[in-house]
C-alpha cells in the first residue's frame, strides 16, 4: 500500500511599485528625478502624504505623514498634488502584464497585487523567473520599477517583497521559512498593526519565535478569532487563498 501523497506547495507572487505615485510623477517629469519629492496635499494645512520618493525617504518622511512634518524634515522637498486619474491608468497597464502570465490576480490597491502561479510552466515553472519577467515587463512597458517577493503564501511572499526594495527580488522558500519566521519583529507579520504589537510586546512577545511559543489558547484568549491566525502565521501556516474577483474598495 503506498503513503498518500502530500498536497504540493503553492507559488505566490507579491508584486509592489516602488514609490507609485512619486515614481509616477518622476516618470512624467523629468525635471524632478532625482529629487526628494511628496505626492499629497498642502504643507501649510492639513495635507497629507499619499507618497514619497526614495530620496525624501532618506529624512525619514513616510506616507500617512503630515506635509508639514514632511517639510519640517526636508526643507528642499519638492509637493505635487495627486493625479489618481493617471496612476489609475498605469495601474490597469500593469494588471493586464499580470494577466497575461495568469488569471489568478488579486490587486490590493493601486500599486500591489498577489499572483497564485502554482502549477504554471512557462518560465520552467520557476516563481522566480516569473516574478522577474513580471518586473522586467513593467519595466519596459511603463517605465516603472517593481519589487517582487515569492513563497508558498500571502504572508511570506508580502513580506518577501519588502526584503530587497526597491527594484528587487527576494524569496522566502519552505526551508527557510522557520528561521526567517524566528527572527521576524511581530510589526512585520500580516494583519498586526502597532495596537495589537503593543500588547504583544505587554505579553514578553516582540519576535516570531516568542510568538511560536505562545500557546494558541492564550492568543485566542487575548485577541479572539485574530489569535488562532497569529498562531498560524507564527508556524508560516496562511492558507488564504488568491482571491481573483476581490471586490475593490
């Protein structure tokens, strides 16, 4: 009698633009690559950042920042007001270099999507090359650079694509999956935001080894239905599926 065989692993694709709307605006006018520039709203009031280029990165300006705080820290940066009808354009160009490898797109927002390539062959079945040839396409066909990050799940491969930003690829294989799990902060884990880190860290829980060893009766006692996926995700388990008709918000 011969042992079941074991469920294949899945091949997920994270693709993340590099600084969209900033890069966007770099794109289309040249005066102003190179320079440390915000997408967002006015510094002298109440504006917001929507992006921010590498170069006002290195001031430690993030989106979500407040324009002012954003011109407090780089003097010279640079405001342009968004143009969401052009980024939504280029978001469309670049959904349809991800369908033409597979049909299975799950967009997250303008500038980000998870691709499900199990089972594919082009590219000798290799996630990797194929995040790569999706990276080089959107390259060529709108002159945008993108990160990749490949594992066997939404989780790892979101996280993955933040290893080698920007204008990267990084993956995260099943062999390796424990130890970077081990390492990881709790802030980086999907769906943990900076109010459920505190609490972790208020329960001696800062990295994924701490989590690992934190009983699944004690997470799901402190944080409900949240802490059986914390445990999960702690054991590098996300069985979420790529969802191809997600609804947009």
């Amino acid at each position: 009698m011969t042992a079941p065989t074991q469920p294949s692993l899945r091949k997920i694709i994270h693709i993340d633009m590099d600084a969209f709307y900033a890069s966007v605006e770099q794109r289309d006018f040249p005066e102003l690559r190179g320079k440390p520039l915000v997408v967002g709203g006015d510094p002298n009031g109440r504006g917001v950042v929507a992006a921010a280029s590498y170069e006002v990165r290195q001031f430690g300006v993030r989106s979500a920042m407040s324009c002012y705080e954003a011109r407090k820290r780089c003097p010279d940066v640079i405001f342009v007001r968004p143009r969401f009808d052009v980024y939504r354009a280029v978001s469309q160009d670049i959904r349809r270099i991800m369908h033409s490898l597979t049909p299975q797109v799950e967009p997250l927002s303008l500038d980000e999507a998870y691709l499900d390539v199990t089972g594919l062959s082009v590219h000798h079945g290799s996630a990797t090359l194929m995040a790569n040839w999706l990276r080089a396409q959107i390259l060529a066909q709108t002159g945008l650079n993108a990160s990749a990050g490949v594992s066997f799940n939404k989780m790892l491969a979101k996280i993955a694509a933040d290893i080698n930003k920007p204008n990267g690829t990084a993956v995260i294989t099943p062999a390796d999956a424990d130890g970077f799990i081990s390492t990881l902060p709790i802030e980086r884990f999907h769906g943990i935001g900076k109010a459920t880190a505190k609490r972790l860290h208020a329960m001696g829980i800062s990295k994924g080894a701490d989590l690992r060893r934190t009983p699944a009766a004690v997470l799901v006692n402190e944080f409900g239905k949240r802490g059986q996926f914390y445990h999960d995700i702690a054991h590098g388990r996300d069985e979420r599926p790529v969802k191809s008709q997600r609804t947009h918000k």
